[in-house]
C-alpha cells in the first residue's frame, strides 16, 4: 500500500492531525464507555463528549447548545433540509444552487418526486451567484433555501449573509452546506443569519465518519435518526466518542491555526497557480480569481483529458482531483463546472489542487516541475489540437444549449 505521496487532494479528504489521532485513542483501548450510561465508568465519558461540543462551537461561534453531532455531511444535509420541510408543511417550495454538493442535490431530486418544486438557481463563467435570481424566485410557499458556503470544485466562496437577509425577509428557512468553508473562513454564528449549517471532520484534519450541524436556538427541529433520544433527542444513537472526541480537537487546532494557515495555503496556492499558468499554454484558472477559498484551485487544460493529467501525476506520487470525490469513477464531466458553461475544449481536462497547512513548498516545487512535460506529453497524443475543430464546436454548442 502506498503510504507517502504529495497529497494535493484536501477537499476530498485530509489528514488526522496526529494531535487529534492521541487524543482519540484513550476512547478506543481504555475509555469505552456509553457516555448515557448511569454509572460513572460511562459518565466520565460524557464529559468528553460536552468538551468536544463546547470546542466545535467555539469554531462556529455558536452556543455549545447548538451543536448536533452527526455522522458528517451528508447526514448534515440530508437532516437539516428534511427538518426545514417537516417545520413547515404548508410550504412546497425549496430554493438551490446548480453547483451545490450531491448530499443536497440528489434529495432535492428526489423531493421533487414527492410534490415539493424545486428552484435551482444558475451561476455565471465564473461561478457566482446572481442575487437578484434569488430575489425573484423567493416566495410565501418557501420553506427553504439550501446554499453551500464554498464550491469544493472551485473553491468559490458565495456572499452567504447578503443570501441570509434576502431569505429572512421572505420568513424562509435558511441552510448553509459548510464543508469546505470550515476551518478556512472564520465563522460567528452568533451574528449570522443561518439557521443550520453542517461541516464535517474529515475535512479539517479529523477522522471520517464524524460530522456536526448547527441548529440556532429556536429553529424547530425535526430528527432525521429516531432511537433512543440522544443528542437531546435530536440525533438518536449511541455517540461515537471517539469520532466526537477527535473532531472537538481538531476543532480546537482549526480555530488556533485558521489565520496563519490560510494565508500559509494562499501563497502556496497561488504560487502554484500563477506558474502553471505561466508555463503552459493553453489553460485557464476555473473560478472566480478572488472570491475563492485560499487552499484551492481548478485549472483547465485545453484539448487533453483530466484523468489522464491525474494518472500521470499519480505515476510521480502527486494526489489531485477531477471533481467531486463523491462523484469519482463517473465519465460525465463536472456539474459545477457545466454549469458556469466551460467551453467543452477545457472542461474534460480541469483538474483540481486543494492544499493544507500540510502542504510543503517542496512539494508544490514538484508538481510544477512535471505538469509541463506531462500537458506536453498527452497534447501530443491528442487528436483535438485547435479550437477550429468542427467537433469540438459541436460539443460546445451542445454544453451551452444544455445549460439554457
């Protein structure tokens, strides 16, 4: 198994802050108790996990009250969107993105199935929002707008507080997938206009498989899990201390490093970003160039395939994406980036860097020196050299008419 690589990869996945991994480990060998317990094994536990909880709000500027652990993002999605629609069950209309996260998209589909309307709104070439869409397409039957904080294909950031107001004004329920914005961009729930916001640990050096939403106080809410009543019989099952424990840490190591290292990962970022596009020809930064989050970039190289980039970079040990890790393994290009209408000369060859505070100069010295030869190398091989190519400009035509 192949241990060590340069991993460019952090919006799929990070590393267990080794802090995190020995703060966990008493709650695997040693302290194995049910925090619900009534004996004072178990109880000394639940202690822990009250801990953890007061560290997770600390980042999210939130009240320890707040603060629903989970199993990470999906099951954030999925729990807030359906207790904003039981809340309120005379209202059948949902507000989205095009570019939002499977987690929300797929369950928006499916509750179109199920009699709710659906309002996707559009974004331009470079990825943002058009508020005045989302002014118009607000109404008295909408239960909820679901908008997430940052695109984790482009890094994208949206103006989540100008979207709040607009949506209070209309007495709309207002989500906020927060995944990739966590840990990069400080958060004070206390004096925002969300109403639920997920984030998960596996994206701010924390294990898999342990996630929290934020619910502000007074928001009714509805159990997605129902069980034995935990998490004040907002998310019922037996808690995963050590999951907790390690994402309250990590938690703790976000909130102590978030200034230091996002501007650390902006340089390197951008670094590696101006090179690229200096040397190489024929590529172009997907996104908006600023309002971005500073660990990412999505780089489109004409007329090459991105798996094919990502297979040779793999052959040098350099972990990147094509997308979404939740949609890997599918042909289709990326939705996100379908959406802001890529030219389809660029968009089957868009790969993604996303840094962290891991992330070494060294490392970004080495992509940049094989990313030439490698876009050099597949160019050759490839039959579309020229925008000219009567294919090419039927495929774009094509994307664009998809788009509307």
């Amino acid at each position: 198994m192949q241990k060590n690589c340069i991993y460019l990869d952090n919006n799929a996945t990070t590393k267990v802050d080794p802090e995190v991994v020995e703060a966990m480990l008493p709650y695997l060998t040693d302290y194995y108790g049910n925090p619900s317990s009534m004996h004072s094994f178990g109880g000394q536990v639940g202690k822990v996990v009250n801990q953890a909880r007061e560290q997770v709000a600390a980042l999210l500027g939130a009240d320890e009250s707040e603060v629903i652990f989970t199993s990470g993002g999906t099951e954030g999605d999925n729990a807030a969107i359906r207790a904003a629609l039981l809340a309120q069950p005379q209202k059948r209309h949902i507000i989205t993105t095009q570019v939002e996260h499977p987690a929300v998209l797929t369950l928006c589909k499916q509750l179109e199935n199920q009699g709710y309307t659906v309002t996707y709104l559009s974004v331009n070439s470079q990825g943002q929002l058009d508020l005045n869409e989302l002014e118009a397409s607000l109404t008295g039957n909408t239960a909820l707008v679901s908008i997430m904080y940052a695109n984790n294909e482009t890094g994208v950031v949206f103006p989540i507080e100008q979207i709040g107001m607009r949506v209070k004004e209309h007495g709309a329920l207002f989500h906020v997938d927060a995944v990739q914005a966590v840990g990069k961009i400080p958060m004070n729930m206390k004096a925002s206009t969300i109403d639920m916001l997920t984030m998960s640990g596996h994206k701010i050096h924390a294990p898999k498989g342990i996630g929290a939403l934020y619910v502000r106080r007074g928001v009714r809410f509805r159990p997605l899990l129902i069980g034995g009543g935990q998490e004040r019989g907002r998310r019922s099952g037996t808690p995963n201390v050590p999951g907790i424990v390690g994402l309250g840490k990590a938690a703790e190591l976000e909130l102590l490093h978030i200034e230091e290292a996002t501007a650390r990962e902006k340089k390197l970022r951008d670094r590696l970003e101006q090179t690229i596009i200096a040397t190489i020809p024929d590529c172009e930064v997907n996104g908006h160039s600023t309002q971005r989050l500073p660990n990412t970039t999505n780089i489109g190289f004409k007329y090459i395939e991105g798996e094919a980039i990502l297979l040779h970079l793999n052959k040098h040990g350099i972990c990147a994406s094509s997308g979404s890790a939740c949609s890997s393994g599918s042909l289709e290009p990326s939705h996100v980036l379908r959406a802001m209408g890529i030219p389809y000369t660029i968009l089957h060859g868009s790969i993604r860097f996303s840094l962290s505070r891991y992330t070494t100069n060294a490392e970004i010295d080495t992509v940049l020196e094989v990313m030439p030869g490698i876009v050099e190398h597949l160019r050759a091989l490839s039959p579309f050299k020229s925008d000219e190519a009567a294919w090419l400009q039927e495929q774009e035509q094509a994307v664009i008419g998809a788009r509307g």
